[in-house]
C-alpha cells in the first residue's frame, strides 16, 4: 500500500466515526470541514475525494440519505422508527395533494418539485429525486396514485374526488356567482381573459360547493354585460373588463417591488435546491456571475446573473462531460424583450439558457407584451420562468423548457475562465477529478 493510500484510508476510517456519533448525519461541507480538522496536512483535493466516495467504497457502513448528505448505516432512514414513520406519512400527504384531485397526469419532474418546495417550506428539509420515487411508488403499490406516460413518465390519482354538485342553481346560487365573476376582473379596468377569469369563478365556486361550467360562465358573463357592469375585450379566447373603472378614479400608487440584486439570494436557493435536484443533476456548483466589478469578459451581455455547472458522469460513456446553464433575472419593474435577446446571448457558451421573471401581480395574460416574450423565447429554444414571490417556491412556473445545445468547448470553458468566481472554478476542479 502506497503512502497516499495509506493516508486515504486514514481519513476514510475517520469519516466513518465521525458519522457514526452523528445520528442525524452530516452535509458533505460539513463532513469535509471535520477532516480538514483532523488532517490540517492533507490535500483540500484529497480530503474531498474521500468524502465524496465513501458510499461507493463503504456501502455497508456510510449512506446518502438525502443529496448532499452523508450518514452512518445504523442511522439509515427505513429502520421503522415513529418519528420516521411519520414524517413519511408527512411526505406522502404533501405528494397526494400535488397531484390534480380531476385524475389528470402531471409529470414526475413537476411534482418532484411541488414536493421539494411543500417540504422546505413546511418540515424544513430537502427531498431527494431518489426519495420522491420511493414514496411515490409506495403510494403506487397501496393503489392510490398511478403511472403515466410522458418524458420521464408522469404520476396521476387512481381515486378522483368530485364536487358535491346541487342538482338545481337557484337565484341566490346565481348571484352569488355572478358577483365572483365581477369580482375576478381587475378593478382598475384592466383585461383579464375569459379563460383566466373562468379559472378563478370556479375555484372560488367550489368552496361553495358550486360548480360552474364553461357554458353557465358564459351566460352569467353576457348579462353582466347587458347590464353594463362588464365589457367585451380582445384576446385568446377573448377578454372581459369593468366597466365602472372607466367612470370610478382609482387612486394609484408606485410599488416598490425587490430590485433586480435583491432577488439573487433567493433565486440562488430556489436554483440549488429545487430546479437542480428536480433537473436530476447531481453535481453541480452554482455561482452569482452578475456582479464581477472590472473583470474583464468577452463584452456586453456575456455576463449571466447567475449560472450552474454541472458535472455528469454515465456508466458506459468514459470520462465525465461538463454541462452550463446560465440564469438571466429580471425584476417586476424592469423587464422587456431587451431581457431575451441578453438571455440569448449567453446561449453561446451554455448549454441551457434560462430567462426568469418576477411577476408579483400574478401570471400575465398571454397578450401583449408578454406573448412577444414568450413567442421570441421560443424563437432563440430559450427557457422561460415566472415567480409570484422569491421566497415561496410554490409560486414558480416554467413556461418554456430550454433546448439543449452543444456549444464549442473552448466556450464553455473560457466562460468558466472569465466568468465564474475562482472559489466556483474550483469546486469545479474538483468535480472533475
């Protein structure tokens, strides 16, 4: 046994009882920082192997309990204890109620991260894809949800659950929905399409155990309009609007909504630990690009908000391949086509480009302003991301999945080079040891 290997075992054997007093396991920084601790001697790049390979090398003794963690096997999630138990029972809970009550499809790859962003914000802990599927086909083999087709295949519920219906909609049932559709239209006047407006009707009839057809929508709608309460519009499908607005002032005010760099941190997160485990990428480093001061680059919008390296190794393609996703943020109060053209840009070097939108007031019509962002983004094979709040995962919808390129390598690594921040080159260094 060489040196090196000697010293390797050293500091495997030292991870191994470390984790074993550790019952609720360790993050791999954590772990990592422990053994630098013990070894001040050893290389970072060492140190980091060892780490990053005890569960190949120990699978009896060391786990992943979760991305990113490491755990002692006496500790392994699946020894039935009550806490356990229940949080299972938790976990299966947030996944039944992401999928559509109707019994329609939704994708495995949407529902993972409905679950990741519910168990963060609720129980305070990151779900594995790896977890996901597990609980998912538990739920499978009880008989409560079923599989479906689609890229990456698709999950639905086997037992719908229906709205108690009234057999007959009375006066008072009438107007009371004829007041939510009045109340579902924008007060200052603005458009909202027929579509959107039926969306919101019947959801808001239905915790009135009322349900509203599409047919009965648009009868109540016409005679709103006769009355001259509502007005006709232009639109997909078309629009309705007040028409009270037009004669009733409304006082207006500026809203400040979070600049442009105050929406990094968060969207930060949301990239790490939801878009990423949801893409199925492992390894990866994430790094904010956008404030670099003089470095120099390759000119003007060569400089992402934020972007992802990605390290991806298969069993039967020899050596590892290198992927790059750059993020292209902007605000409530600042964003244009100018946005989609800056986000094509750096579409030269990644191979997925990302433009993401903050849009506190709820999803926009598709007209407009906002359909030529979505017809241009679907020109450059650009992806597209709204978000009603950074902080509430919930609130984020992918509109447009980006295509995969496969930009010139020296690209992608002079903008690895030039671009990211050298702790980010780094990490990536190491990945591709």
């Amino acid at each position: 046994m060489t040196k090196s290997e000697k010293e390797k075992r050293k500091i495997a054997d030292k991870a191994k009882t470390i984790l074993a007093s550790a019952p609720e396991g360790l993050k791999i920084g954590a772990l990592r920082a422990r053994l630098a601790e013990e070894f001040p001697q050893a290389r970072k790049g060492t140190i980091n192997s060892v780490a990053a390979s005890l569960v190949e090398r120990f699978p009896d003794e060391v786990c992943e309990p979760a991305y990113g963690w490491r755990c002692h096997t006496k500790y392994r999630p699946g020894n039935g204890g009550s806490d356990e138990i229940a949080q299972k029972d938790k976990l299966a809970k947030i996944l039944l109620d992401a999928i559509p009550k109707d019994g329609t499809t939704i994708s495995n790859k949407a529902a993972l991260q409905k679950v990741q962003a519910t168990a963060k914000s609720r129980l305070k802990i990151t779900i594995s894809k790896e977890t996901y599927f597990a609980i998912r086909d538990e739920l499978i083999a009880k008989g409560e949800l079923g599989k479906g087709r689609g890229p990456g295949g698709s999950v639905c519920r086997t037992k719908t659950e229906e709205i108690d219906e009234p057999t007959e909609i009375g006066k008072k049932q009438l107007s009371e929905i004829s007041k939510i559709l009045f109340d579902s239209t924008p007060k200052d006047g603005k458009r909202i399409l027929n579509g959107t407006a039926l969306e919101k009707v019947q959801k808001a009839a239905a915790r009135l155990k009322l349900k509203v057809s599409k047919e009965l929508y648009f009868e109540i709608r016409d005679e709103l309009i006769t009355e001259g309460k509502l007005g006709k519009g232009r639109g997909p499908g078309g629009s309705v609007f007040r028409i009270e607005a037009a004669t009733t002032p409304v006082k207006t005010t500026k809203k400040k909504w979070p600049s442009e760099s105050a929406l990094y941190p968060p969207l930060y997160e949301y990239i790490k630990q939801t878009w990423a485990p949801g893409d199925g990428i492992r390894r990866f480093v994430v790094d904010t690009t956008a404030n670099l001061g003089r470095k120099k680059t390759h000119g003007i919008w060569t400089r992402p908000d934020l972007s992802l390296v990605a390290v991806h190794a298969y069993p039967y393609i020899p050596g590892k391949t290198v992927e790059l996703v750059t993020f292209e943020i902007k605000p409530a109060n600042n964003f244009g086509i100018e946005g989609v053209f800056e986000t094509a840009a750096h579409s030269r070097a990644a191979h997925r480009s990302y433009l993401m939108i903050h849009t506190p007031e709820g999803k926009p019509d598709l007209e407009g302003k906002f359909k030529r962002l979505v017809d241009e983004c679907e020109r450059f094979h650009l992806g597209l991301t709204i978000f009603g709040n950074p902080d509430d995962w919930e609130t984020f919808e992918e509109v447009l999945d980006a295509e995969r390129r496969n930009p010139n390598p020296v690209d992608v690594n002079a903008f690895i080079t030039d671009v990211m921040r050298k702790h980010a080159q780094e990490e990536v260094r190491e990945m591709l040891l």
